[in-house]
C-alpha cells in the first residue's frame, strides 16, 4: 500500500448509514434523491418502496444482519474473507432487501429456491459453507429446518435470520444515507454464487465476482436500452441467474421500477396485468411465451374486438419483450411478432458461468435470421471449435471464477487457452448464431447424421396441434440412436390423439426424412421442466422411452407405425 495514501493514517469511514465506496450504492443513492420514482412494488406480498425506502431498508437490515453473526464471523467481513450467506425467498421485497443488504455488508449471496425440500436446501447450505440463512416470510418453516439440520450438523453458529420485521423502517433523511470515502471495494472477490442445474452430476457452485453486479447491470442497460421509470414485471424466479441478473440489478440501475409476482406463473393473470398498457419490458422463457400465446389464441382471440383491444394494446406497448435460454421456435416467434406490429421477442443465449455470450438487440431485431439468437455480444471473446458448426467457447469479462471449493472441475470445464467449454452446440451463418441444443442430449446421431433436436422441435411446435413436444435421441442397435417425441396436444386437439404417420405426414414439408421422427409417446399434461422453464430431457427420456418397445410408445417400421 503506498505510505501516502490516506487510508493507511485516516480513520476508516464507516457507520449505520454509510454504504461501501462501491458504484452501484453511489447510482442508487443518487436515484434515491429523484423521489418521484419507484423502485419495487411487490404485488403478492404488498410491499411498495421508493429508493429512498429501499435504500433505508438495506441499511437497517445490513447492520442487523452483521449485529447477529458470531464475532469470527463479523472478523472475517472485517478483513474481506469470503463469507457465505443463503437468501430464502421468492422474488418480491423481502428479497430484493436481503440480496442488497448483503452487498452492502460484503458477503457472498447465494440464493437458494423456496421450493427446495430441507434435505436439498442443507444441501446448498453445506456446499457453500453458509452461516446463515436469511429468511422471507413464506419461507419461515423451511428457514428454520434448515436451521435444525445444520444445528444437528454440528454447525452451532449457522441461524435463519427473518427479513419481514426488519423492512418497510422509517425513510432516512436523504442527506444522512451516505457512501463511504474509503477505498473501493475489491472488485475481484467474490459476490454472488449461482448453483448449476445439476443436469450432469451434482449442482456446482459457479462463483461470480463483485465486479460482476456493476457490468451485468451496466451491459444491460446499454443492451435493451432501460431508462428511469421503466416498468418491468417480474415473474422469474430469483435464485436462477435471469431472475437477479437481467431483471433485478440493471433494472434498479437504470432507475426503474420493478414489479414482482411470485408464486407459480398464471398465464390468466399476466394477460389481464399486459392489459393495462403501461408495462415497458417483460422477460420469460419460451415456455411462458408458449402459454401465453396458447391462452390467447384459445380465448381472448374468441372475444369481442371492443374486448380484445386491450390485449392486444398492451402486448404491443411494451417496448421490449426478452426471452432466454433459447431461440423460440419460428412459428412462436411469428405469431408474437404479428400481434406486436412487427415487433419480435428478444432472443438471447447465455449461461450461468459465462453470462451472455449472443442476443438480438432492440435495433437488430428485423436482420436477425429466423432460429438466431443474434450475433456476439460487445467485448465477449466467443467461437466455435469448428467451423460453420461447433462447440460454442467463451471468454468474458463476467465469466464465473471458479467452481466452488472445485479446482479440478473449474479447470475441466476450461480448454487449453483458457475458454470455457459450454457444452452447447451452435452453427454460425455470417454474424448470427443458431443453437442447435446441448452435446449429450440435443445432438443425435442416427444412421450416420448429426441431428439437432431443438431444429426438429421448432419444427413440430409450428403444427396447430401441438402444444409441448420434446425431442430426443433413445438407442438403437441398427441407426444407433432412434428420433424420438414426446409431444402434449393443446386441449381443444387431444380428443382426436396423434399417429406417428400423421405428424410424419405433416412434417414433410419441413423436415429431411432422416430428421423424422421414428418414435412418438403421448403424453397427458405438461412435460415436467425445472424452475427456469427448461425440460429436464435427461430424466424424461427413460421415462418415457424405456424401450422401443415400451407401452404407449408409437414405431415407425418403415411402412407404417406400430403400438
């Protein structure tokens, strides 16, 4: 440390209203001066707050945070250790409070999901070495099992610590929330742990650094072009990477306001919340676009045009609809883009360790090629391992920094030079991007070709009939793998049922008869997904394609399909 520095003489700057010398404290408290705008409006639980207020609640609930932890524990912030904490809680106020609160004091968020039975909450609990569990409301009875098992553990000092008494305190006076003169805060520790999905062995931790809060909110920003008072609704959940990264910090950067509904997604509710016409911005997955749209095409397109004006209205004021994961399939993505006067979703492609890597922005969206999820974000580093059609490779300045308390599969998951290995499988067409699914189970190999399972997907998806399908490779000793679909029908269709020689009839024209699919189970309701909407192919699969064979399973023979 340079002898001169002020900091090695100067009395820390410190105390129950001064934030950390961080940038985003510095740009809220600015925005709490602008009193005129909101910040959160949590309409399930019925919280609404200012920036002054959320600002005020972030403190109170920081100082009573560090106030209950054990006194090696308080040491350790002191010198900037990692220290652990879990958020418990759907997306709403009380989570918002917490999930800041903790930046302020400098631990390590890592949000878990309400809907965890205990022994997978203590699951994420132990793996990151937690000393506490920050606690919603809803989630009071999980919190304190949670506590109990980590007691029984041996681990004396971990504590659930409740969130609803400590909100909604009265509002500081503006000139006394103040942002501390000392050093910066260390950029390079780390901020925020994301767990994978755990589709390939148990979840890991990924670990995303400090840094990572002020660039994911800044790059979206610039991205879609957010604004003070923009309006989002929040319906994701928030201990998956979106719910935090896209519709929770860059929002409250910009000066927005953002509006929660938690509690299981209600096509009904959403279509009568767009309704009012005041929204900017709405993010989802294609599952929720999927259902949306269904619910429109089966009943508000039925009513009246005095009626339906409003639904129609106020899918087309909002500025910007965002959808992650992957491309929509193209006759989804139509039918959205006609609704909205030639206004398409916004496609993107992105993962937990690596943050964004492609998307559409606002001003490509007319260019960009049906199936794309845009070109190469600005200062990613992203290729291919081959060329037109490979593995897709990422450096990025927000990439995780490592797995937690995992050397050896922090550096597996990196090639020689450095990039990390996604696992996805993407073909490039001049500057855009198609995704054609993940290595092991979106890619089959049949009969000599390489088949993307996602392409067959959009493909059955675009049929009138077909409300969910999911599209996979089952083994198979003369082509090695078979094409398989598991396909739910809408409601109005599933009296009629589907063959296999109907959909391979209707599929014709669109698909090369070795991307047919060869193998089809019906199936009654949803196709079971994860909490970010994704279908989990890896358990379905020998579920429902146990064998060719199997009860309920379609063949296709070569002249004609068998049960």
């Amino acid at each position: 440390m340079d002898p001169a520095d002020r900091d090695t003489f100067a009395p820390r700057h410190i105390g129950r209203n001064v934030f950390p010398n961080f940038l985003y404290w510095g740009r809220l408290v600015r925005l709490a001066h602008k009193q005129h705008l909101l910040a959160v409006r949590d309409l399930t639980f019925g919280y609404t707050a200012t920036y002054q207020q959320l600002l005020t609640d972030v403190l109170h609930y920081r100082n009573t945070i560090h106030l209950q932890l054990d006194h090696e524990t308080q040491d350790r912030l002191a010198r900037d250790e990692e220290v652990f904490v879990n958020v418990l809680g759907p997306g709403g106020y009380e989570f918002t409070v917490a999930f800041l609160a903790l930046m302020a004091l400098g631990a390590v968020i890592v949000p878990i999901s309400p809907d965890l039975p205990v022994k997978e909450a203590e699951y994420f609990a132990t793996k990151c070495t937690s000393v506490a569990v920050l606690t919603a409301q809803k989630c009071m009875k999980l919190g304190g099992e949670l506590e109990n098992v980590m007691r029984r553990k041996g681990d004396s000092r971990f504590q659930r610590i409740e969130i609803a008494p400590h909100i909604m305190q009265t509002p500081l006076p503006l000139d006394r929330i103040l942002v501390s003169s000392d050093k910066y805060f260390d950029m390079n520790k780390s901020g925020q742990i994301i767990f994978t999905s755990g589709t390939t062995g148990p979840p890991k931790g990924a670990v995303k650094r400090r840094g990572f809060f002020i660039d994911v909110a800044t790059m979206f920003c610039d991205q879609y072009d957010m604004r003070e008072g923009d309006l989002v609704l929040h319906v994701l959940p928030v201990h998956h990477a979106t719910g935090t990264t896209l519709t929770l910090l860059p929002f409250l950067w910009a000066g927005g306001t953002i509006e929660f509904r938690s509690g299981g997604f209600n096509t009904e509710w959403t279509w009568d919340r767009i309704s009012k016409g005041d929204l900017d911005f709405f993010s989802g997955v294609p599952t929720i676009y999927m259902r949306l749209m269904a619910h429109y095409e089966q009943v508000l397109r039925k009513l009246p045009d005095s009626h339906r004006i409003k639904y129609d209205q106020g899918a087309q004021r909002i500025r910007s609809m965002l959808c992650g994961t992957s491309a929509l399939p193209r006759p989804l993505q139509n039918k959205w883009t006609s609704l909205r006067n030639g206004k398409p979703i916004l496609t993107r492609y992105g993962l937990t360790e690596a943050g964004n890597a492609f998307n559409v922005a606002p001003w490509q969206a007319m260019q960009v090629p049906d199936g794309s999820v845009g070109t190469k974000m600005a200062g990613v580093d992203a290729k291919l391992s081959a060329y037109p059609e490979g593995e897709i490779l990422i450096k990025s300045p927000i990439m995780f920094s490592k797995y937690l308390y995992d050397r050896e599969a922090t550096a597996n998951s990196l090639d020689e030079e450095g990039y990390f290995k996604t696992g996805d499988i993407a073909r490039k067409e001049g500057d855009f991007y198609f995704i054609l699914g993940r290595a092991s189970v979106d890619i089959i190999k049949s009969g000599g070709y390489k088949i993307s399972a996602l392409d067959i997907e959009r493909e059955i998806l675009g049929l009138d009939y077909v409300a969910e399908v999911m599209v996979a490779g089952v083994e198979d000793e003369e082509f090695g793998q078979r094409v398989a679909a598991a396909i739910v029908l809408k409601p109005d269709d599933k009296a009629n049922g589907l063959t296999l020689d109907r959909l391979r009839q209707d599929l014709r024209t669109s698909l090369a008869g070795y991307k047919m699919p060869t193998l089809l189970r019906m199936i009654d309701g949803e196709l079971r997904k994860n909490a970010t909407g994704k279908v989990i192919k890896k358990a379905l699969i020998p579920e429902y394609f146990p064998g060719q064979d199997a009860q309920g399973v379609q063949k296709w023979t070569g002249r004609k399909s068998k049960l």
